[in-house]
C-alpha cells in the first residue's frame, strides 16, 4: 500500500544507454534513485541505487510501517541482485488471528497452472539487513511488546527464504492460559535456515505475594515447548494452578493436595485452552486431562487416524514424561492396544457389551 506524491525524474538517453535520477515522497519520508541501464538484445543491463528515509511501505489496518532503504541494484539480463540494509524506525504491527488457517505443504502442486518458460522467468535475488529501531512493535498471538535487533535475510539463491541475526522483544509481555505475564527474555534466533521458523527463547513470569511463577518457551517457532517455573520451586502442577487460578502459594498447594478438587479444577481450565488452541492449528479432534494412581496428571491429545486406528499423546505436567498409546479396533469385540512410554506393553482385549 505505497502511495507516492510529487514524483520526479530526470532521465538522459545516450549511446551508452539511460542514465536516469529521480525522488518522490511516501507518508511524512522521502526517496530517491539514480542509476544507469542500457539494453543487449533486448534485456535490460547496469545498476542504480535506491536510498529513502522514513517511507510509508505499509499502511493497512494490520500494519503501519516506515523504512528507510538503502539499496543497489545490479541488473544482468533476466537477472536481479540486491544488496543492502533496510531500516525501520517505527511499526505497529497487528495481524489478523490466523489459528485457525492452514499452512500449504512444501511440495504444493497447482493442478491446471501453466508452466513457466524458464527462459524468461525474472529472477531475483537479494541479500539485505533489516534492522529495527525504538519504535517497532508488534502484538499478535499473545505476545506484545517493542522488538529490537536486526537479521541479514538472503532470498532467491534457492528455494527458500532464509535468515541470520537476532530479534529481542524489549518491555514485552506474553499471554499464557489467558494469563499475561511480563517477558524477562524474549528472543528469535535465525541461524540460517528458513525465515518463517527462528529458534525461541522466551522467558515470561509472573509475580505473586510470596511467590514468582512462569514459562519458558523453548523450540522453533512452529514447534514450541513449553515448561513451567517457580522461586521457590514448585511442582509443575502448583505452577500452572497459580498462572491460572492466582493466589498465594499456600492456596496454590491447597488446590494442588486434591483435598479441594480445586487444583483439578484449574488444570481443567488450561486442559480446555489448549484444546481450542491445538484443535484450530493441527486439528486435534480429543484433548483432556488424566490422573493414574499415582496422581500423576497428564494432558492427553488423541485423534482418529482411521476408523478403527486411535492414537493418543500423553504429556506429564508434573515430570518429564510422555505416552505413546495405539488402539486398534480388529472388529465387533476384538481390539488391540499398545502403549510406549516409562512401561511398555501391548494387550489384546475381547470386550462384551451388557
């Protein structure tokens, strides 16, 4: 959504080619360009440089941002290169809620498309810094905050976008269990691989009377982890009550001895939050809590992967352990279930309805 006013340029045709330079204004910024192209066969050859201060590239309700570009372009042929930095000094950004949307697989065919002739596909390909400056925030999928630091983005060298350097969130806070908690750390890490998927490291916490509880949030950005906090430490379970349910850390054991039901209670409470918010990325038909004799509570995830094949995910909330479970329906009473995890096992069950 660029718009730009008092457009201007002067441009020279010789026998040599094009020598051109010109400026115009975008927002409360300004830019300009200068540069010098002929032709062979046909195609465009030569280079120039683009150079602007605090442009209006994006002004939509989801985003509003400034860029100050500085650019060379060495076009050969059908072949771009760019190189450069790009800073930002402000942005609000705010995208729509995309939970529920569905990422298009890698190898995506478009089934009728025509093909390209390789032969005149523009290629483009551009290595550039980006860095923030003070005034770039962002809030979107529970995370709100100023971010800072800068990447070196390299794009069209192959098939994917791909990305180096660093992005922290600066006076930031993070929404966990409907609970906002303020960000002590909070980092993006690209190390070269594809741009839409950095490293993360977040550490957000929240403070109580007698007690500070949080998460951190460990992982790729498209599979997070995530482990619960305290000082003094708690059992995990005590941890997400208090995030949850708040309080003191006397209320917090109460709810978590059983004597209540309370603790149960409040665990069933995010049991229902990540159902709504795994059922809309991947589709997870089952989400639920479950307690062992041993009262052991485990967030469960399952779904069907046929009709006769269920598969469920068990996750311990309070030690570092997880179960594999299979049920196989073989037909009107038989069934076979297996299950991997600290024990392994498999039954084959004959069932009788009364």
């Amino acid at each position: 959504n660029l718009a730009l006013r008092q457009l201007q340029l002067d441009a020279r045709l010789s026998e040599t080619g094009l020598d051109f330079n010109g400026g115009a204004h975008a927002g409360a910024g300004s830019v300009t360009a200068s540069g010098h192209l002929e032709w062979r066969e046909l195609l465009p050859y030569g280079k120039f440089h683009l150079q602007g201060t605090n442009l209006r590239v994006a002004d939509v309700p989801e985003a509003q941002i400034d860029a100050s570009p500085d650019l060379d372009f060495n076009v050969a042929g059908r072949r771009i290169e760019v190189t450069g930095k790009v800073t930002v000094p402000y942005a609000k950004i705010q995208p729509k809620d995309i939970a529920g949307a569905v990422r298009a697989s890698p190898d995506e065919v478009i089934v009728g498309s025509e093909e390209e002739d390789p032969t005149k596909r523009l290629e483009t390909m551009s290595t550039i810094t980006l860095g923030l400056g003070e005034r770039v925030n962002i809030d979107t999928s529970g995370l709100t905050g100023r971010l800072t630091g800068s990447i070196t983005i390299r794009s069209g060298y192959d098939a994917i976008t791909r990305a180096t350097g660093e992005l922290s969130v600066a006076e930031g806070k993070y929404i966990a269990y409907a609970r906002k908690l303020d960000i002590q750390r909070g980092r993006l890490i690209f190390t070269g691989g594809p741009i839409d998927d950095p490293g993360i490291d977040l550490r957000a916490i929240k403070e109580f009377p007698d007690v500070k509880a949080g998460v951190n949030v460990r992982g790729t950005l498209l599979q997070p982890h995530m482990t619960f906090f305290s000082d003094p430490p708690l059992p995990q379970s005590q941890v997400v009550s208090l995030i949850l349910a708040g309080g003191s850390l006397e209320s917090a054991q109460n709810r978590t001895t059983g004597n209540s039901g309370a603790g149960t209670a409040a665990l069933a409470q995010g049991g229902a939050i990540l159902a709504q918010q795994l059922g809309s990325h991947v589709g997870i038909e089952d989400v639920s809590l479950e307690s062992d004799i041993t009262n052991e509570t485990s967030l469960v995830l399952g779904r069907y992967l046929s009709p006769r094949l269920y598969v469920s995910y068990g996750i311990s909330l309070t030690q570092q352990l997880n179960t594999l479970k299979l049920r196989y329906t073989l037909g009107d009473h038989w069934t076979v279930r297996t299950e991997v995890g600290q024990a392994r096992g498999a039954d084959l069950v004959y069932s009788i309805e009364k």
